[in-house]
C-alpha cells in the first residue's frame, strides 16, 4: 500500500526534472529548451527584419541587443547588458560585412551560438567597385588581416536601400529555416509576406521619383550609397567618408569648392549626424539641408512596418528637396 501511494509522487518528480533540461528538436542545429528559441539582433534593422520574418512563431522570441537609440555599430563596444542578452540567446542575427566589429569576441565566448549573417554573399558597394561579403564561418573563428582589411574596405549599409534590405530579409528567412526546421515553413512565408510589401515600397518610390531631372546631391554620411544607387541619385561629395572621422580644414574646403562648381540640388544629412559641420557647407554652399533616416534608430518596440514608413518619410524628403 504505501509503495502504490509513493509512486505516484515518484513519477511527479521525475516529470518535473525532465522539463528542467533541454531538449534537442529533430533535425535542428540548434539546441532549444522546452519554452522556445531565443534570437538576439545586433541592432534595430536587423530586429525589425528578424521581428517580420519571426511573426506569429510560436515559441521564437526576439530581443535585440544594442540600445535602439545606438544608431550604426561603427566601433560599438559592447556593454555587460548587451553580453547577458547574447548569453540566452541560441541564434544571433547580425548585419555581418564588418559592421559588428565585436563579433569575434561573441563567437570566442560563445562559440555554440548560431551566428546568421545577413549581408552574406550580397554584392557590397565599396566607393565605384563591389565585392562579395565574406562569410563567418563557424569553424574558423580568426580571421586573417586581409580579410580584415576586405571587410573595413566595404560599405556596410546594404539595408540603406530597399534591394539590399529585401536580399537581407530572404537571407535570415533562409538561415532562420535552415537552423529551426521545424517553424521553416514559417518563416519561409512571412518572408515572402514581408518581402512583397517591401517590393511594393520599392516600386511606389521608383515612380515617384521618375519626373526627377537633377539628381545630383551631397551626403554627410557613408550610409547613403545603396540609396543612392537605387534611385539613381547621383553623390557628387561624400562629407564623412570614415564613421566619426571629420575631414580636415582642408578637406573641407575642396568638399566646398567641389559642390560650388556642382550643379547639386540638396544636402542630406541623417538624424544621427547633425553636427556643427553640416551647418557650415549649406552656409557656404547656399544649398539647403534635408535629413534621410538610415533606419538606423527607433523606439523600444518597434511596429512590424517602421522600415517601410521611414522608407515613406524619405520619399517625402526626396521630393521636397529635388522637385
């Protein structure tokens, strides 16, 4: 009698032990417990994109790592809150293309972690020529010096332009099937969903801007490039080519003489870069300024939609400044 009343209370124990560990989801590369997958982003587009591609999964939870106010990672040291965030994660998402120039210390410390890079094998801009991104790969966690050298030699902004944000987009669907088979199906559709609506901001921009005739512009910042190329903006002067790096007093002077002999139509800074700078070359240009948001930076919790409506308030900009 006293064993038939024990048993019960055996089995109870040994259930409630068996959901403490971890479980490994068939034909998955990634070790998941009980309540679901956790994927943390390096910063705020690579959270909307993976927040899109992830809707609705049940069991996939998403946090992104730097501060939504951080804006590129550009030299970002990473802080011990963003390290706690890493080490819950099973997945990161990351830009890739150097931009994330800490992510050898995660993969030292983390060496488990899934790493999905983005921008891997997309064609990048590096001044008038294009290359092909190096990949992470998972079994070399030191990288050469010219494959250091490759990666600083490249712009990194691919999701600048609405192209490069949707062959970004496809990317991590693909990667996120391809370590969580089991919700694959999943993310291959809300892919496609996020995809189209991303297309269709692409094809209203195109049009409006098409009665466009002088197309010629300035950027304060090296964020600009795949924007530019997309919508067929032609830079005439680069003002920062280096991220936080000003030009010298020189430099500055031939940036100015150069946009003088320039039929250049606006200026176009982004909210993160108002400096002190920018008021000098409209002062000595004439030419007035107008700000285009990266995305780049954002609130806490971002709508599913807030690249595409930045994507809008650009177009706004663009044909305020060139009509």
């Amino acid at each position: 009698m006293k064993l038939i009343r024990i048993l019960p209370i055996l089995l109870a124990a040994i259930l409630i032990l068996t959901s403490c560990g971890k479980t490994y989801s068939k034909n998955s590369n990634v070790d998941t417990e009980e309540n679901g997958i956790t994927i943390v982003t390096s910063f705020y587009p690579m959270y909307i994109f993976t927040k899109n591609i992830t809707k609705d999964v049940n069991g996939v939870k998403v946090i992104n790592m730097a501060e939504p106010k951080t804006g590129c990672l550009h030299d970002y040291q990473m802080t011990p809150s963003d390290m706690k965030k890493v080490e819950q994660a099973d997945i990161m998402v990351i830009n890739g293309a150097g931009l994330e120039s800490f992510i050898e210390k995660i993969i030292k410390e983390r060496p488990q972690l899934k790493i999905i890079e983005a921008s891997k094998g997309l064609e990048l801009l590096n001044g008038e020529s294009s290359h092909e991104s190096g990949d992470i790969e998972e079994d070399e966690h030191e990288e050469d010096s010219e494959q250091k050298d490759h990666e600083h030699s490249v712009n990194a902004h691919v999701w600048v332009s609405i192209t490069g944000a949707i062959a970004e987009v496809k990317n991590i669907g693909e990667q996120l099937a391809a370590a969580d088979p089991d919700n694959a199906e999943k993310y291959r559709k809300n892919t496609e969903e996020y995809v189209k609506k991303l297309e269709a901001q692409r094809e209203k921009m195109l049009n409006a801007l098409k009665g466009i005739e002088n197309r010629n512009i300035v950027t304060f910042h090296e964020a600009f490039p795949y924007f530019a190329k997309e919508f067929d903006l032609n830079v005439i002067e680069i003002i920062e080519t280096e991220e936080g790096s000003s030009p010298s007093a020189g430099e500055l002077a031939g940036k100015i003489k150069k946009i003088k002999e320039s039929n250049v139509k606006a200026l176009f800074t982004d909210p993160q870069n108002v400096t002190n700078i920018v008021q000098t070359v409209s002062k000595e240009t004439g030419i007035k300024v107008y700000e285009l948001d990266p995305v780049v930076t954002g609130p806490e919790e971002p709508d599913l939609d807030a690249y595409i409506k930045a994507m809008d308030k650009n177009l706004d900009v663009l044909l305020e400044a060139l009509k």
